[in-house]
C-alpha cells in the first residue's frame, strides 16, 4: 500500500525538467547527483544540500521526455535509487526551472574540468594527459589535483573553440590501454567547462606544469614527474626509473612480512626501507634502495618470480614515483634500516629469528636451508640449491 501510494504520488505530478530528490546523505555533492542521474539523459544545472536538514537536492534536464525516464524507472524499479548507501526519494519538482545556481560546467570556456574514472592519481601521470589532450591543440597549461569525485585535472587550451574540440571528442571515451599501468582496466574521461580562464602554475611538478614557460622554477621535491611513466616519439611508455620499488604481491597464500622482503630484496643490495599496506584488496610494498642502479637490478631479477615454491606470492614490481619514504621506524608493517639504532635491534633479534619459523625465502648468502610454510622450501636457482650464480650475481627467484 505504501509503495503503490508512493508510485501514485510521483506520477500524480505535473512532469517537470527538474526532479527533486529527497532523503540524500548529508552534504551530497554535484558529482554525486550527476552519478546518479546522467544515465537518463544530459543534466544542464544542479542545486544541492537545500532544505533544513540539507538533504534535499533537483537536477534540471535538458529534456522533459529524459526527466520522465527517470522517475518513472525508479517509480517501478524494485532496486531503489541510492547514495552512500542511503535510498534517494525522486519526484518531479514544482519548478520548470533552475535558476540562480551555479554553472553546471556547460558554460563553453577554454578550460577543461577532467574527471578521471577508474583510477588512481598516480596510475595516470601528467605526461599521459598531455599527450591525449595535444591531438586537439596546444595546451597551456595542466594542473591535477584529487577531490571527492576523484582524481581530477584542469586542462587549459588558448581559446574555447579548441577546448569544445577536445571535450566533444574525449567526453565519455578512455584513455587508450597502452598508456595506462598493466594493472589498470580501463580509464574513462568525465569533462565540463571550468570557471578558470587562466590558471596560476607556480612551479612544475609532477601535479602541474605550465607549457608556456619554460622558465618556470621547478620544485625537485615534487618533480615526481621524473619518476612517472615518460612517453617516447611513438606514444608509448617508457617506464621511468626510481630508488623506490613499488610491489604488488599476487596469488598471497602465505604471509608476507616486513621481513620476509627484507630478505628477498637484500640479495640485491642495501635496502634501506620497506612499507607494507593495503590497496584494492591486494597487499603491495614499496622497498627503498638508496640508488637507482641497485633498484633497476633488484627489479629485473624479481619481476614475476615467487617468493615461495608452487608460484605463491607472485612479485609484479614497477617502480615508485617516491624517492624516500617516510615509514615508521619499527612496526608490523614498515621498517627503517637507515636508523643505528634499529640496526642494532635488528642484529640483537637476528638469532631469535633464525630458530624461529620461517618469515621469508633464503638468502642467497646464508646456508642454513630453511623450510617453507606446509613443507614448501623457499625458492632456489634449480642449478645451485646453495643460491650461488656463475656470474656471481644474485640468483632469479621463482
């Protein structure tokens, strides 16, 4: 009786090109609104958090015929509409109109608002936006930054002309897959018109950078633009390389501790920190080296190799665009080498962990054979089960 009541009241309604939406979570953003609504149709202003309680919000539609598509979905869907979770009541407003609001973004300007769908900030490098946007003109000037919706650019062009070129063509379309990591599935491009006209680039960095002058002081301490993916003369990737290892470990049967890495990468050289966390229900690591050389070895010996036999903890490595970490200098999930002090923990704790159950494959440089989790031996070269190389370089694992 209460859902058809419900469906009676919303087409009882004279329809309108605004739909009022009640109930929303408090403070809901445009973007949010637009998620919710884009899909029935072009969406030409928005007015948010009105109503006492701030719940409340209309989307005007370009069309009357998309406004009635939408609630007459949701009138008989059995799925209701939702924000964060909360179901969202949708009803035709009184208005026809939305008026004193702010522009929605379809207000033409040289400046593109750019939303970046399906990724991360740094999983789509400064570079790879220049590139997609330069086929339509030349851009001016670029600056990124991460709010609510996402990981988001400005992208300036000289005039409006070559900016509505650039959107037409790129709203909705992805990134081609050969300029995004291997990781990523796919990265959709969201734009609108932003109110900027000309924006303030005080330095380049790997957030922003200003094509028009090369005279621009750059901040070394956020050029991470040095250690994000470069593009050579065909368009394609040319990875960049770092101190810092960025690891994601595949096929995790077996725990993979601070000091299970420790040992792996330490074959290669003196590492100097490790973080452990968790992103996107996959367990990664970053492992600091204190030069790049001994990094790039590090990563060419381990990539796609197993940390333990019957191909569990699979390495994928690519390399970081951070060049020292700031870790906590002795937890579960972070160490700091750098540190005398630790050091000397470290070495007081060497004993205890070697009677202790393994915590990591052999290094090549101990002889002691350790026995992996349920009876799997740690990973050794087939040719030398003692870890030697005839070249006298740290042996492939896995």
């Amino acid at each position: 009786m209460s859902s058809s009541g419900q469906t009676q009241f919303r087409y009882t309604q004279t329809p309108s090109k605004v739909v009022h939406l009640r109930n929303l979570p408090w403070e809901c953003v445009e973007e949010e609104l637009i998620d919710l609504c884009k899909r029935f149709g072009k969406i030409v202003n928005t007015k948010s958090n009105v109503g006492a309680n701030r719940n409340q919000a209309f989307v005007e539609f370009a069309d009357l015929n998309q406004a009635i598509s939408m609630v007459s979905y949701y009138a008989s869907s059995s799925e209701p509409a939702q924000i964060r979770g909360k179901t969202v009541y949708i009803q035709y407003s009184n208005r026809h109109e939305i008026v004193n609001n702010q522009s929605p973004g379809d207000v033409p300007g040289n400046v593109l608002l750019v939303t970046f769908e399906g990724v991360e900030s740094h999983e789509v490098s400064i570079d790879v936006i220049h590139l997609v946007f330069s086929a339509f003109g030349f851009v001016h000037k670029i600056a990124t930054f991460e709010k609510a919706a996402g990981f988001q650019a400005l992208v300036q062009f000289s005039d409006v002309e070559t900016a509505s070129a650039a959107r037409n063509a790129l709203d909705g379309r992805s990134i081609p897959r050969y300029l995004l990591p291997e990781h990523v599935g796919s990265c959709n491009l969201r734009m609108s018109y932003s109110a900027h006209t000309d924006l303030n680039i005080k330095f380049q960095s790997h957030r922003s950078r200003d094509y028009t002058n090369p005279y621009l002081p750059v901040n070394h301490t956020a050029m991470d633009g040095s250690m994000q993916p470069a593009l050579g003369a065909d368009g394609k990737k040319v990875e960049s390389q770092s101190n810092v290892l960025l690891g994601l470990i595949e096929n995790m049967q077996y725990a993979v501790t601070v000091d299970v890495l420790h040992t792996v990468f330490s074959a290669y050289g003196t590492v100097q920190k490790i973080a452990i966390f968790e992103k996107n229900g996959s367990t990664q690591a970053l492992i600091q080296y204190s030069d790049i050389p001994t990094a790039a070895i590090a990563k060419e010996a381990l990539e796609g190799h197993c940390i333990y036999d019957g191909g569990y903890c699979k390495l994928r490595l690519s390399y970081s665009r951070h060049t020292d970490l700031n870790v906590k200098a002795f937890s579960d999930k972070s160490r700091d080498y750098t540190l005398p002090d630790l050091s000397l923990l470290v070495a007081q704790k060497g004993p205890g962990v070697s009677a202790a159950p393994p915590t990591g494959w052999q290094n090549p440089q101990v002889q002691t054979q350790y026995s992996g989790y349920g009876g799997s031996p740690y990973m050794y070269p087939s040719s030398d089960p003692n870890g030697a190389s005839p070249s006298g370089h740290p042996p492939y694992y896995g």
